[in-house]
C-alpha cells in the first residue's frame, strides 16, 4: 500500500526518532528514511500497434468499363492524382446535350422576351387582350425555369464527367489494386486501395488500471524491430471493452515512425514507484479487536513521532 502524496511529503530525513509505545514510560529509538528511497521503480509493458490515420479503397462512382491504369501496386501516389480511368464518352456526350438544349432555350427565351415586350406596348394602347399578356408572361416565366433546371442538368453532366478519373484523395502507397482493363466498374465498386504511411498513430489495449499511469509518465516508448521510437499519449478512448476490460490509448510519435502495422511493445515508466511489502505493518482498528478488523498500514514520520496512516 503506497502513503497518500501528503503523508510521502512528511517523510523527511531523520536521523533519530522516538517512537513512544502506548502505556510505555520508555521510548525505543528509531531511524526514519525519506519514502523515495524505500520506492522500486516499476515499468508498465502492453502491446502496441502502428496504424495508419488514412487507409482506404477508391471506389466507382459511376458506371464505366476501366479505360487506363496510371498506378501500379507499390507505386507512391500524391493526394489528387489519378490513379484509374473509366471510360467517359457516354458522359461527355450528355455533357454536350446538356449544353445544346441550354442553347436552344436561351434562344426560345430570347424570342419569348421580345414578344413580352411588344405584347405590353400593344396592351398600353388596348389592342390585345390582357389574356394575351399573360400568355406571354408565362410563356417567359416557363422558358427561364427551364433554363435553370438545364443548367443544373449541365452541372451534373460535368460531375459525371469529373468522376472518370479515380483520385487518390491523399498522398500514399498504392496497396491493393481489385479492377483490371476493361472491366465494368459499378458505383460503389472498389477498385484500389491507398494507404498514407506519413500520418500514423499508435494503438494499444491498455488495463484500465495501467491508463493513469501512461498518462503521466514523460518517459513512454515503442519497441520495434530492435528500434525505440519515443511517444506520447494524445487520446484515451471513453469506452471500455467489456470482455477484457482494456481501453484503447491513441500515441504520436516524437521523431519519425515506423511504417504502418508495425506490431511491437509499449513501455512507460511509472514514476511514482511502489513501496516493498516488507515496509507494510499491520495493526488492530482497536484495542482488543479481532484479527478480522485489523489493518495494513506503514509508519510515517510526522513532527518526532512514528505515526500509524
């Protein structure tokens, strides 16, 4: 049992001590110690893994056969580049139907506005009716909402258009490639997998009793391959894994890491150390009281006196 931080505070040098007996005229002389030369250092020790903070397949989004391979499995890839192409030609041609229709109702709408414009003159002087000028006036109202609608059909004409080319969205390492030349890419389809090997982290189940202790240290470090990579703890997951009651610890590197799905061992060292069993002393709650109500304590100097905490 460690003393509270107060009572390891009160543990000054002294260099005797008279530790009075209760009912005793006599006092026996004793020699006090400071707690931080009684404590054994202890190291704590989980497994650890490295993981990378960006890992995933590129997947289709449209339906196209694949046209080009611009990548190669292992092949570092930066963020934007393409890796893949479909084939877009039905694409770019409904992006130039879009286009055309949008031509064709800019003139039906230019047409539509001179005929608002004469049909308001001719009802100023009463020579067409105003059923007429509202004829007009819907007419023009019509050909721009369809304008608008065709412009939006255009805009998503050229993202189609735009998802020909499969992107890394970060810079990586071509791991993993499922499509082939010429095969029918379906949306939702994977066809590479990138992984980012510059941003990683390390992750380790550590026994919710060990987690305070990694938290403080300012000493942790993961081994692996015969190499000490220094870390520091930059999460603790809330929740705690009901069959091994362990939560996971998310660590960054100090210096430069070792390549994802690293697997190796975290070690920390706990500062405050533990006290030797043979320091413990036990004794009665009270005078006269059954073995049961005794307790496990340690002996604290505190102003000439051994005092039992």
């Amino acid at each position: 049992m460690l003393p509270s931080p107060s009572a390891a505070a009160r543990c000054a040098a002294i260099a005797a001590l008279l530790l009075h007996a209760p009912g005793a005229g006599a006092a026996t002389p004793v020699v006090a110690v400071p707690l931080a030369q009684l404590l054994e250092p202890v190291d704590g020790d989980a497994p650890a893994r490295v993981i990378s903070l960006n890992d995933g397949w590129l997947e289709a989004e449209i339906g196209a056969p694949v046209s080009a391979i611009r990548k190669r499995v292992g092949d570092a890839v930066a963020s934007g580049e393409t890796v893949l192409e479909l084939d877009c030609r039905k694409y770019r041609r409904a992006q130039q139907l879009a286009e055309a229709q949008i031509g064709v109702l800019q003139a039906r709408l230019s047409l539509a506005e001179q005929q608002l414009q004469r049909a308001r003159g001719l009802r100023r002087s009463q020579s067409i009716s105003e059923e007429v000028l509202n004829q007009r006036e819907s007419e023009v109202s019509t050909l721009e909402a369809e304008l608008r609608a065709q412009r939006v059909a255009l805009a998503v004409a050229g993202d189609d258009v735009g998802r020909c080319a499969i992107r890394a969205p970060f810079a990586g390492v071509l791991l993993e490639r499922s499509a082939q030349l010429g095969e029918m890419a379906a949306p939702g389809k994977r066809l590479a997998r990138v992984l980012d090997i510059s941003a990683v982290e390390l992750s380790a189940n550590l026994p919710v009793r060990d987690v305070d202790s990694l938290r403080d240290t300012e000493a942790a470090r993961f081994s692996f391959n015969g190499t000490s990579y220094p870390v520091r703890v930059r999460a603790v997951l809330p929740e705690i894994d009901p069959l091994t009651a362990t939560q996971d610890v998310r660590l960054e590197f100090a210096a430069t890491p070792p390549p994802p799905g690293a697997s190796g061992r975290l070690g920390w060292h706990l500062a405050a150390g533990v006290l030797p069993a043979q320091y413990l002393v036990r004794r009665s709650a009270a005078p006269g009281a059954p073995g049961a109500a005794q307790k496990l304590g340690v002996l604290v100097a505190r102003e000439g006196r051994a005092v039992f905490v």
